[in-house]
C-alpha cells in the first residue's frame, strides 16, 4: 500500500533523513529536478514554452526556485513571481534562491497587472506558495494571485499540494488554487485526497526524493486494485461450498424486502459459497426468488412487517451454523426490530458486519459495542456515523479519517466510513483509505452489496483486511460500471455483475 502523510509526520521523515545525512537542501534540488521534469512531460517539450512560478517564502518556494533554475537550464523561459520581498527567505529556500539567480530566470516581484499580461504568453503555471503544513485559506497577494492563475484557462502544476488545502483534512477555507495536476514529494498527503482538497488537486504525482521509506512513520495508506490481489488468496482445488464462506444475512422489512436481497447477492458474487437470508416470514416469499441461489428462512415479525424480538433466539442459533453474520440492511427502525439487532450481537460469537438500519440500536451509546466477544464491522455512512457519535454529518465529513478512528476507538470495532473516499479504521487508529469508486455508486441499494461483499470477505479473512478488501473491490466494480455505462443510470443490481469480473481481473495480477 502507499503511505499517506500528516504534515507532521512529513516533517519528521524529513528531519530523519537529515539525521541520517541527506542534506535538506538536497531534498530540495532533488524536489525541483522532479518538479521540472513533470512540467516538460505536460508540455510535451521545451521549444518555445514559457512557464510562470508563483512563490512564497518556505521550502515550497525553494522547490519552486529549483525547479524554475531546471526549467531555464533547458531552454524554457520561466518567471518567478516572488509573493513576498526576498529579505523574508530563510534556510534551504535562501540558497535556491541564490543558485536560481545566476541562471535565466526572471524574476519580479507580485504585481497584480504584470501577472495578468504575462499568464496571457505563459503555457503553464506552476503554484509553490504555500506547502502541506499551512492552515487556512489564501489572503492578500497570495489569493490574488491564486485567482489570477484559476482565471487564466492555463494548466496549473501545485507542488506537493495546492495552495490554501489543508494538508490534513483537505479542509478549504476560502480561496486556493486549482490544481491541475499536484507533484506530492515523497508520499501521499491526506489532503490530497479526501474532499474537497481532492477537487482542487487534480492528477496526483509522488515524486521519490530518496528519503527512505522506514523514515516515513504513518498510520494511514492508500490502497487501489494491487493491494487487492494481494488480499485475494487464491483457491484450493478441494475449495467446497462451505471451505468458501458461510454467510448469514439479517435484514428486510415489509418496505425494505430488496435490501436484503442485494446483501446476500453482493456477498455469492464476492466469493461465499452458501449464503441464507433470514428476513421476517411475510415476506419470505418475495424475497426468496430475488436470489435463487441463496437458502431463506422465514422468523416470526411484528404486526408492521419486521422482526420480533422473539426472532432474535432463532437467528442465534442459526448463526452457529455460519462463519459471519450480516445484520442491518432493510431491517427497519422499530424499538423492537432494535431491541432484537441488539440481543444478536450480545448473543452471537461470530464476526458481525452492522449495516444501515442495524447501526441504530446503538446510536448515542457506540460503547455498547465493545461488549461483543467477536469481531465487528461497521458500514455507515455519514449520517448514519454521525447519528452513532451524536454530530452532524458535517462534521463527519470535515475530517473523514480522525472521525472512522474515534468511531473505532469507541466500539471496538472496525468501522468502513462510506463516502468518498472511503475510509477504513481500527481501533488502534490504523487506517487505509480507498482509491476506488465515485459517483456511479452514488444510488440506492449499493451500500446493501458492499455489505454482502464485506461480509463473503470476512469470512475467510481478519475483519480490518475484509473491510479495506470489501470497499475496494466495490469501488472497482463501480468503477468498471462506469467505463461502460457512465456514471448515471447505473443500478445497485449492475454491481452484482461486475463483482466477479473485477475479482478475475484483480486475481489475474498475481
């Protein structure tokens, strides 16, 4: 997986490389050649090209200096816009600085009109003002001249991250710039790609600057179709339906028949071999042909058309007969439907994916969770995660990562934060993020696959993996959805057939 970067853990890999003698200043001239070479690949060459770099005073800017000096070397013409007098340079920018002014490279100091005129004959910008460790949004000469480079129509190249995102949250408070592509140096940064930091990245470039990759502390990763494969193991020719996986799923109500459905068919077409949909009796008989390769069984239900609590007894005793449960998708909100969620996972020793409804029981009181004696998997989404920790969805979504991590803190369990991106934590704060899926899955009923789909995982492998594993491969399969049919009009149901594509696809890597 690839790391993914705090600021401050930037910083201390930065100041351990130092420690263990690579000079900072060669990081940077390692950083600028990197940035260069990227500029000349966008614009497809050197001959005639003119570049305008827009500086502030920090190592930003002298990744920026470098990089402008490389530009020039190779017959491009560049300007630097310095945003600040020079007397405010300090350190390894200083010296770039000082290197930069003996090479063609000219230099102006900010200045509102001249800018405009000059973008008009640039072919690219590139944006060194501010770096990763810079909180809030631009002021003054910086904002105007982020606006004067998002007006211009020009492609825009952010060193390590566009200026004025929080390098952390991907929080925008107020004007920055708009990337269209960022050269992140060294490794992801999570601002680069959680919302609404992403929207203004564009194409996202790590550039190795040779610090070494235990230097790097982090707590966080990025995982895409690779890391996929690698969490796949394969199959034994023996392999039977019950070695596969044995999943039970829990849900349905009189108006929510199909949730459970498209669960138990996202958890056959993710791999379990023999999957029952335990849904209350009056709809047994429509649910049951939504899924002929599933077994059904029909409990007991309230006058409303959801289970009784006196369910809860059958359902416990099925579930010896399972590898996982999942429990939650259209099962309804009625204190009784909820007293029986809660009565299943006190009782049952199997790992348990919680999904929609089922995560009401325990909103307002997430600690009830840490009761259980087996593995959990939450699956919220916003909402749902901010009904379970007593916040609004906002806020949730304002810093995605640390809310999955208090999330897991305070259950116990594994908690897969839907959305984009998805963000997969547990509860030692350990956290991968997951670089697949968008808007096509943005329709009802695809949260009740990926429940399935988590659950046909969990049942062969630890939770934390079956969870980053699940989201991801759900993702991919939107992804391929969406190369075919666009990102509109895409069903929950399309998923089911694109799952085992994506798993031949992804299992073909290996």
């Amino acid at each position: 997986m690839n790391k993914v970067l705090t600021p401050s853990q930037m910083a201390a890999a930065d100041r351990a490389a130092a420690a263990s003698g690579i000079p900072t200043v060669e990081l940077m001239q390692r950083a600028g050649r990197g940035v260069g070479r990227e500029v000349i690949k966008a614009l497809g060459g050197v001959y005639g090209k003119r570049v305008t770099v827009l500086c502030g005073k920090g190592n930003n800017a002298g990744d920026g200096f470098v990089a402008a000096g490389y530009l020039a070397r190779r017959g491009i013409a560049c300007n630097v816009v310095l945003i600040v007098d020079p007397q405010e340079l300090r350190g390894d920018a200083l010296d770039a600085y000082g290197k930069m002014l003996g090479s063609a490279v000219r230099i102006r100091r900010f200045d509102a009109g001249w800018l405009a005129r000059e973008l008009k004959r640039s072919d690219l910008v590139i944006d060194a003002m501010l770096g990763t460790g810079s909180r809030g949004g631009l002021r003054g000469e910086m904002a105007a001249a982020a606006a004067a480079a998002n007006g211009s129509g020009l492609p825009i190249l952010s060193i390590d991250i566009p200026s004025g995102v929080n390098g952390e949250t991907g929080a925008v408070e107020g004007d920055a710039v708009r990337a269209t592509r960022t050269v992140t140096l060294a490794a992801y940064k999570a601002g680069l790609l959680l919302q609404p930091g992403a929207g203004y990245s564009g194409d996202v470039v790590v550039e190795d600057i040779g610090i070494p990759d235990g230097m790097m502390q982090a707590d966080l990763c990025l995982a895409g179709a690779g890391d996929l494969a690698g969490a796949l193991e394969p199959r034994e020719v023996t392999a039977h339906k019950r070695s596969t996986g044995k999943v039970l799923v829990v849900g349905g109500s009189v108006s929510m028949s199909g949730a459970v459905a498209l669960a138990a068919g996202g958890a056959l077409r993710a791999g379990a071999g023999l999957v029952r949909m335990v849904v209350p009796d009056c709809i047994r008989d429509r649910v049951g042909p939504l899924v002929v390769e599933a077994l059904t069984v029909g409990l007991p239900g309230t006058a409303d058309g959801a289970f009784s609590f006196g369910a809860a007894g059958e359902v416990i005793d099925l579930a010896g007969d399972a590898h996982v449960l999942a429990v939650g998708p259209g099962v309804g909100k009625g204190v009784e439907t909820l007293n029986f969620v809660t009565e299943i996972l006190r009782e049952v020793e199997r790992p348990v994916v919680l999904d929609a409804d089922g995560l009401a029981a325990f909103q307002g009181h997430p600690e009830g969770l840490k009761e259980r004696r087996a593995p959990t998997i939450l699956t919220p989404h916003a909402g749902e995660l901010g009904r379970l920790l007593g916040r609004p969805p906002e806020q949730i979504d304002a810093d995605r990562v640390e809310s999955a991590r208090e999330a897991a803190r305070r259950t116990g369990a594994v908690v897969l934060l839907k959305g984009f991106r998805t963000v997969v934590a547990r509860p030692d704060g350990h956290a991968v993020m997951v670089d697949a899926g968008g808007p096509v899955l943005a329709t009802a009923g695809t949260g009740d696959v990926l429940t399935g789909v988590v659950a046909a995982l969990a049942a062969t492998t630890d939770a934390f993996t079956a969870a980053w594993a699940g989201a991801c491969l759900h993702g991919l399969a939107g992804d391929m959805l969406a190369e075919w049919m666009g990102d509109r009009g895409v069903v929950a149901g399309d998923l089911l057939k694109a799952l085992p594509l994506v798993l031949h696809q992804v299992g073909s890597t290996r």
